[in-house]
C-alpha cells in the first residue's frame, strides 16, 4: 500500500450480505483498504474462516485488523471478571494470529471509583499475566491495540494509553478520535487542538503506523453517548479535515478505521477528502 493514510470500516460494510470473513474482496472493490473485524460480544470466528480471510486479505491487500469482546476489564475489582477478561484476550489474540490481524483492539478497562493511579497499576499486573498465558497457550504474533475511551468513568484517556503501550512489547496504540472529543467534552474542534496527542504520541511513542477509529460523536457529562454520521458533521464534532490537516502537514502514516452508522461509506467519504487535499 503506497498511501500515507488508508482507510475501512468497522465491521463489514452497509451494504454487504455475505460473511464477515469473505468481506475484503468487496471493500477492495469500493475502494477502501483497512477492515476492522468485529468481535464486540465474544469471539466466535473459527480458524478455518478466520484462515480463509486472512487470505482474501492478502489476495486482495486489505490491511486487516481485530476489535476485541467489550467485556475486557484489566482493572476490575473482581477477580472473576479478570480471568475473563484474560480468556478474552487470549482468544481474541488466538484469533487474531489465524486471520493475520495486525492490531487487536479492546478497551482497557473502568476506574470502578479508584483513582486512576491505582487502576493503572491492577491493569499492568493484568498484562502481564497475559503474556505469560499467551507463553504457556503458544501465541506469538499478535499486537495488542488499547484504545482510548469515551467515557470518564473508563481507563483510556490519551496519557493512560500511552502508558501502556510504553511499558510493553507487543503494544500499539489505537487513537479514537471521537472518544477523545467526548471524553473531553468538546476537546477537538480545530486543527491545533490535535497538536498535544500528536506530540505525546511523538515524544513517548515509535509508532510505524498510527491505528485510529474515527466517527462523528454526540456527547453528554460522562463522555460518549452516540456516533453519528459525516453528514451530521455541522452538528457534531469531530471534523476529519481538522485530523487528516495534521496527518498531512507531519507526514503520519496511518490506518483510520470509520465507525460511523454508515462505516464504508463514510470511509470513502474520508477517503475522498484526504486525497482533495494532497
């Protein structure tokens, strides 16, 4: 892929019928080139069909990516749900090495009325448990993707992300534009207001390829509330030529992945954009 900045939906697109695992050779055809799996309430791809879309990636050069079960908690006060919580990043992780995903993205995780400082700390006890039941299950490829957060109330604001993915191999960031807006109350609304992710990324991170998640979003108090469409970007924030301005202008290469209600077709939205401004 020759293109600084990629684009693909979360999940297979609007308008397609046939499984998610045979999606790429449709989304190579409208033009986009990134797919986000989608695994929000368990894993449930078996490796045959997860073989069979890491080869229609490759035949057709989709770069592939996996969104995680949202039930993970690193940091939660029950051990019970830990366990879970590593079961599911060890099938996510499973799967992910048999479809060839390159991110696996998931949520880290509920501050559960601590403060954070000690969340983060459960957290990376968590991680590093997983690493070793990854050791003993004989998963090796994988690169975990924490995502930052829309709600107050959730590990993942920018600095916490970047944290984790400091202290560990095998950890990437993904950079949710939108959960920032929310999580923020209104935090990007100009080009400039980018400036201090792009800079902590810069001055903590070696990022080959920034993974990012990208929808307009309406927010309340706590955070996030709903994604909305580009069309809807006069009403709500954030605005993809204030993002791809800043890819541009530092020479980001990146994947953004289109969470909008309609994920393909905002995807070549963006696409559009980002090439009427090259």
């Amino acid at each position: 892929m020759t293109d600084k900045v990629i684009f693909g939906p979360a999940g297979s697109p609007v308008d397609y019928k046939g499984a998610a695992y045979k999606a790429p050779k449709y989304i190579k055809e409208e033009g986009l080139n990134s797919y986000e799996y989608q695994s929000p309430y368990g894993v449930r791809i078996g490796e045959k069909s997860a073989t069979t879309l890491k080869n229609e990636a490759e035949k057709h050069d989709i770069l592939i990516s996996m969104h995680g079960p949202y039930y993970i908690n690193l940091c939660s006060r029950e051990e019970e749900k830990i366990e879970k919580s590593l079961k599911h990043l060890i099938t996510t992780a499973r799967a992910g090495q048999w479809m060839g995903a390159y991110r696996l993205v998931f949520h880290p995780g509920f501050y559960s009325n601590r403060k954070p400082e000690k969340a983060m700390e459960i957290s990376k006890n968590t991680i590093n448990r997983l690493f070793e039941e990854l050791e003993c299950e004989g998963i090796e490829e994988y690169t975990f993707a924490p995502e930052t957060t829309g709600k107050r109330s959730q590990q993942g604001n920018i600095s916490e992300i970047i944290d984790l993915c400091a202290s560990f191999d095998h950890f990437e960031p993904t950079i949710d534009f939108a959960h920032v807006h929310a999580r923020g109350r209104g935090f990007l609304n100009k080009k400039e207001d980018y400036n201090c992710i792009f800079s902590q990324l810069e001055d903590n991170l070696d990022i080959d390829i920034l993974h990012c998640h990208f929808t307009t979003i309406e927010y309340g108090n706590g955070g996030e509330v709903k994604h909305h469409t580009l069309d809807e970007s006069d009403e709500y924030g954030p605005h993809i030529h204030d993002l791809l301005s800043n890819l541009i202008d530092n020479g980001w290469k990146a994947n953004i992945i289109c969470e909008t209600p309609l994920r393909d077709k905002d995807a070549l939205k963006m696409k559009a954009i980002y090439e009427s401004m090259l």
